[in-house]
C-alpha cells in the first residue's frame, strides 16, 4: 500500500514544478518586452532619476531646455540649428514700407507697377503705402486719354513726391466773368459763341438760401441744352436735379459767406459745346411747399448774394 502513494507523491511534486517554471518564463518575457519598448535602453528608474534631476536644476533657477533633456543617440532628439531659427524668422518679417505723396492738375486714374491704385480728382493729392523698392507710376487721365508716367526709388519710412504736371486746356484764353444770381428762380443761361471747350471757373462769391436760418451755400447745378428738372428731395420740396454738370458742394451748409466762398473757389468744370449751344446755371434752393405748391412758394426770391466764374477757352479738340 504504501508503494502506490509515494508514486503519485512523486508525481504531484513533479506538476507543481512544472506549473513554477511556466510562471517564471512567461514573467521574464514580459519584463524583456516592457524594457525593449523603452528609447535607448532607459528603465523606468532612470527616467525617474533625470525627471528629479531637471526638476531639481530648475528650482536652483538653471533653466533647462526640452531638447536638453533628450538623449543625444537618436536623431529625433537634435535640436534646430540657429541658422534654421533665422531662416524661419525671415521668411515671416514683413516687408519694409515707405510712401509716395502723388499729386496731380487733372482727374484720372493712378496705376503702380501696371495695377490700378486709386483714382484722383483733380488738383488733389493722395498718399500711397508701398513696399520699399523700385515702382513705376502712371496716370491715365479721363479727359483726351493722355497718360503720363514716373519711375520712383522709395525707401523705408521715407515719403518720395511725385508731381503729375499735365494739364488740360493749358492754353486755355479768358473769356469774360459771369454772375450767377440767387435771387433767380430761372437761372442764368449762356450761349456759346463758337466751338470748343469752355472752362468755367469759380472765382468768387456765395448765398445765403434761407436769410432767417444762416444757410451758406456754394453749389451751383448746370444744365446742358435743356430746361431745368425740378424733382422731390429733402421735406418733399422740388429742387433742381438731375443736372449735367455741378460745381460747389451740393447738399452742404456753411457758417458764413467766407467759409462757403473758400471751400468752393478754384473748382471748375470744363464742357465742350458747340457754336450756339447753351447752359443753364442755377442755384440751389426749392420752388415748392411742403405740398408740392409751386404758384404759392418761391424761396429764391429772398435770397443774398451771388457768385462770379470767369470763363476760359480752348482751342478746338484741345
């Protein structure tokens, strides 16, 4: 009987270290693929150590960079050379500025580099930003189509001048002056003695449209070969539209006579007309009620004052 049990004694010994050897192979394995995941050969002891290691230079105030930590075996952890930190500051700077005042005699439309830049009234100057550098100007100009062209050198921060000299109807003759008058619901009509362009120019003068309020004015509608339109506008009242031509400001309300004259003397309008073609000027002002009554209302009548333009002439074509 006792044969029997110490068999399987023996065979119950050998199972249990069986079962023993399998364990510690499988945790072996396991420790072996933890380590061989780990960069360079690093434990996790060591990465614990060199973590302390920065926290502790920087709490003495020693600043350490990320890329110091790395390991220096691998090329993922090189850092950017300082050659590479200027090319990418480089390539974001913005391009240096400087400016180039342009005035002009006569409207049209200013082009830099053959792109269209701005569109400049006439005797007016504009202020342009550009890149500093070499440009080349031109101003195509409404009247004749003449062009007129510039190279400049602008450098930073520094504003070059450009002055377009070409003006229209440069050998433009005096003709006579004219008075416009505010008291005349008509108008003044003048007549054209031969062909040609006719410059008509503000040389003095302004009214008052509405004596018991102080309302200033300079703007002056002309009307070319027709009667005047009279339409609805502010309150519902007529007043002169839809003119051909307008010199002064319309719409806009001075102080006084002098600062409605200044803001208006040196505009002008030059018209092309045939022998005994005609313009009429007129004021502004209403020749209605609120209602639209034209018999019973006439605001021109108790109006001051008037305005000279003096008339030039060209040559045919010119």
């Amino acid at each position: 009987m006792k044969k029997p049990l110490i068999i399987v004694s023996v065979i119950l010994i050998i199972l249990i270290l069986a079962i023993c050897s399998v364990i510690l192979l499988v945790s072996g394995t396991e420790v072996k693929e933890q380590n061989a995941n780990k960069p360079d050969g690093e434990t996790s002891i060591q990465k614990e150590d060199e973590s302390k290691s920065v926290a502790n230079m920087e709490t003495e105030g020693i600043r350490i960079a990320p890329d110091e930590v790395r390991t220096k075996d691998t090329e993922k952890n090189k850092k950017i050379s300082p050659t590479q930190d200027v090319e990418i500051v480089a390539a974001f700077r913005e391009p240096d500025k400087g400016y180039i005042e342009v005035s002009v005699r006569e409207s049209g439309e200013l082009y830099i580099d053959d792109n269209l830049c701005e569109v400049i009234g006439a005797r007016q100057k504009k202020t342009i930003i550009v890149e500093a550098g070499n440009h080349s100007l031109e101003m195509r100009y409404f009247k004749n189509s003449k062009q007129e062209s510039c190279n400049v050198t602008v450098k930073k921060d520094i504003t070059e001048n450009v002055d377009f000299t070409y003006e229209f109807m440069s050998n433009r003759v005096f003709l006579k002056d004219i008075r416009i008058d505010s008291t005349v619901r008509n108008g003044f009509r003048f007549v054209a003695e031969f062909e040609g362009y006719y410059r008509f120019f503000y040389k003095k003068g302004s009214y008052d449209a509405w004596p018991a309020g102080a309302c200033f004015k300079n703007s002056i509608f002309i009307y070319k070969n027709k009667r005047i339109i009279w339409d609805k506008g502010l309150e519902n009242k007529l007043w002169p539209s839809q003119s051909d031509y307008i010199i002064g400001g319309i719409g806009t309300n001075y102080e006084s006579f002098e600062s409605a004259e200044k803001d208006a003397v040196g505009d002008y309008v030059d018209v092309y007309l045939l022998k005994n073609d005609f313009l009429i000027f007129i004021t502004e002002d209403t020749i209605s009620n609120d209602a639209g009554d034209v018999a019973a209302y006439d605001t021109y009548s108790d109006n001051v004052g008037a305005i000279t333009l003096s008339v030039y002439t060209g040559e045919k074509g010119n």
